[in-house]
C-alpha cells in the first residue's frame, strides 16, 4: 500500500449578509469557492438583516468565527458599521454589488437609487417566472400532451436524462418547459413530432452513465426486482439510438448531459432558445 496520504480539504467561515434573500451571495460565493477544489466553505447565511440589532448579532458570530465577510446591505449606516467591526477583528470585507454598481453608473451616469431585494420585486418577470414553474410542474414527465404548443422549451429523453430538474431551472428562467419520457415499448404520441412552436431539444447521455444513475436510484429506492432491461447496458444503448435517431428524424437539437451538470445543461438550451427567437422574429 501507498504511505502517500490523501489531502483532506481546509474549512474556512464564509458570512453572507443580506438585507434580503441573500441568494445573489450565496451564488457569488459558491462560485468563487469552486475555484478552490480543496477548500471548502463553512457558510453562515444571514437574510434580512435590516435593523442595527440584527447587525450586531451578525458581527458576534463573526467575532466568533473569523473568516471572509461577503454583503449586500442597501441602509448605508448598517454598512458602515459592519466594515468598521470588521476592520476591528481584522477579517476581510467586500460588498459584492458595489464594484458591479459603480461600473454601472461610471457607463450610465447618475446616481443609483439603491432598493432593498429589488431584483425580487413583483414585476411582470416575476409573474412569467412563476407562470412559467406552473406549467413546467403540469407538464411534467409527459403529463397534459395535448396542449404541448403553449410551451416553449419541450425536453424528450430516456429515464435519468435530467429532464425534470432540467426543465424547473429553466422554468426558474421564465421559460414553460415540458418534458415527454422515451418508454421502451411506448410509442411518442404522434403530435410531438408536429409540434410547430416550441423548441424540442433531446437530452442523452452515455450508457454508462445513465446504467450508474439508474442502479443508484434503484439502491435509493430499495428496489428488490427491478426489471433486468431497465440496468442493461446494451439495453440502454439500444434506448439511446432510439433517441438519437429521433432526434435526427425531426431535426431536433440533441445535448450530451454526460459531463454537463444542470445549470450547463439549461444554459445551452437557453442559447438555442434566443438563437430560434432571433430567427423567427427576423423571418417576420
């Protein structure tokens, strides 16, 4: 055996202090903490630090656990306050908005006028947004088919393609996803490969990856007979040629979710969704 010694990964505290959800936060600092693959953050998350009181109880757990400060605070006392404390225990600031900001106003000219969770504020993108999860949860894993053309994004793929967590992240985008399962056995309804309005997109993935995904659900789920086809490699090979050759039959865009997480996944779909609006709107 090897003497050689594996590195364990190095903590370090990271506070996020939001004067509202603080998700704009914890994306920027899981972001930066993924450029470091063997250090990992302890994160201390505090929304909706509006008062001086509520600041303080922040500042005493910092005190407590020194480590990197990332805010967002939009009350101009209650930033000031937490860059003085911090300078005192000497631990590292920033405000993660105010560089993006002045970069804004240096090109747009004016001053700011600074809103508390504005991004979050109850717009018409708000109400696409939601409008848009709605329809991605009825439409999910080929349920209500007959009404196929009021979406916008439709995913088709075999079990363990990452249709549905796919299809809520771009529902999340203001996009009205379906997705439709391949069955062995089951034929598609034949209206799928007529739709006219939405991007279809295939979702595949290499057969090795989706036979570990699927024993891994069945181990999750105590599955005592699973049916032998459902874990067969050449089983799922065949599966996969299926929807390769369907997707080439309809010309319909086909994405490898293999070594694509999630959020890579939707981001390419997105960018055949402008490219396929820009089209349209130029042909007319």
């Amino acid at each position: 055996m090897s003497d050689e010694k594996v590195a364990q990964p190095a903590y370090f505290h990271l506070h996020l202090v939001s004067d509202a959800t603080g998700e704009t936060l914890i994306n920027v600092g899981r972001a930066a903490c993924a450029q470091y693959s063997n250090v990992l953050p302890i994160e201390h998350v505090y929304p909706l630090v509006r008062s001086m009181k509520q600041l303080e109880r922040v500042l005493t757990e910092v005190e407590t656990n020194p480590g990197i400060v990332l805010y967002t605070l939009v009350d101009k006392e209650l930033r000031e306050r937490l860059k003085e404390r911090c300078r005192e225990l000497g631990v590292p600031f920033l405000s993660v908005l105010a560089p993006v900001v002045q970069l804004f106003q240096a090109y747009l000219g004016g001053e700011p006028q600074p809103r508390v969770g504005g991004q979050h504020a109850l717009d018409a993108t708000y109400f696409k947004r939601i409008d848009a999860l709605n329809f991605t949860v009825m439409h999910d894993d080929g349920h209500m088919t007959e009404d196929l053309e009021n979406a916008d994004v439709v995913l088709i793929g075999i079990s363990r393609t990452s249709k549905t967590p796919t299809s809520i992240y771009l529902a999340n985008r203001g996009i009205k996803t379906a997705n439709i399962p391949l069955v062995p056995g089951v034929l598609l309804p034949p209206h799928i490969e007529r739709l006219k309005k939405p991007l279809v997109v295939t979702l595949v993935a290499s057969p090795d990856r989706i036979v570990e995904i699927r024993q891994n659900r069945l181990l999750g789920l105590n599955a005592a007979h699973p049916s032998a086809a459902y874990v067969d490699r050449e089983a799922v090979s065949e599966e996969l040629a299926y929807s390769r050759k369907l997707s080439a039959r309809n010309a319909w865009p086909l994405i490898d979710v293999t070594r694509r997480s999630i959020e890579e996944t939707a981001a390419a779909i997105i960018a055949l969704f402008n490219e396929r609006q820009r089209r349209s709107i130029v042909e007319t």
